[in-house]
C-alpha cells in the first residue's frame, strides 16, 4: 500500500524530477510533484511524493526531515487529507436587497 508524503519549505527551482531522485534513495517513488502556481506557473515551495509502501514512507521521514536539500532545511511528514474550506465563490452572505420604507 503506497503512502504519500508532504515536503515542504522546497527552494523554488526545485523540480519533480527533483524530488524523485532525492527520495528514490529510500524507496520506490510512485510519484513525485511540485506544487505550483497556477497563475504564474511557478512554484509554491511545497510538494508531495508518494512512495510505494508505509516502510519506505517512514524511512524518507527519518532521512530527509530537517535535512538541507538544495540551500533549503526541508521539512517531511506525511501528507494529511485535504480539507475543504468550504468557500465556493460567490458573494456570500445575502441581505443588500430593497427595504420597505412604508
């Protein structure tokens, strides 16, 4: 069963590529992204990899957690599932609309 990291504080000229090699050393890497802007197209300073077991998952956190990587101390744990902060657009809230003055 795979299991999938947060990496953060990444040096903005970090690459997937990047990532994959550097965490290919303490297991298989299923997937290895970037996260960027998607406005600007360049990066956030965070990323997620995904390894391909539980074992290796928690080898590249003791291996990789503080470490310097590309001028940067980054920081590794596992990813957390997203949580929706609601929002949707819109305009929120109601009211404004015409008053009675009667």
């Amino acid at each position: 069963m795979s299991a999938k990291l947060y990496v953060g504080n990444l040096s903005f000229d970090t690459s997937d590529h990047d990532l994959e090699e550097l965490f290919s050393s303490a297991g298989t890497v299923e997937s290895a992204n970037v996260i960027t802007d998607r406005d600007t197209g360049r990066s956030r300073g965070f990323g997620f990899v995904e390894m391909s077991s539980t074992e290796e998952a928690n080898n590249a956190i003791a291996e990789f957690n503080g470490k310097e990587f590309a001028g940067r101390d980054i920081v590794v744990n596992e990813a957390k599932p997203r949580v929706d902060r609601g929002g949707g657009g819109g305009y929120g809230g109601g009211g404004g609309g015409r008053r009675n003055r009667w």
